[in-house]
C-alpha cells in the first residue's frame, strides 16, 4: 500500500515538473517575440531619424 502512495505523490510531483517546465517555454517564446518587435521598432526609428536628419541637412 505504501507503494502506491509514493507512486502518487511521483506523479504529482511530475505533472508539476511538466507544467512548470511548459509555463517556461511559454514566457521564453513570448520574451523572444517581444524582443524581435522591440528590435524592429527600434531599428524603424533609427532609419526613420537618420532620414529626417539627411533631409533637414539636405534642406540647409
């Protein structure tokens, strides 16, 4: 009878491991797509600046 017990409590134990280690996966999948906009957006500014400046040095 004892055995069982430690088999159910191993289960527990690794249905949490499985749902801890995929809410990981989850928030590094999103961390990573957040941080692909960030980077377009970033670089779109920078381009967008750099054009700006061009024209107004441009229009002098």
């Amino acid at each position: 009878m004892s055995r069982k017990k430690l088999d159910d409590n191993g289960q527990g134990s690794a249905e949490l491991i499985l749902i801890v280690g995929g809410l990981i996966v989850i928030v590094l999948l999103i961390g990573s797509y957040i941080s692909n906009i960030t980077t377009k957006a970033n670089t779109n500014l920078i381009n967008l600046l750099k054009q700006e400046r061009d024209f107004l040095i441009n229009k002098l």
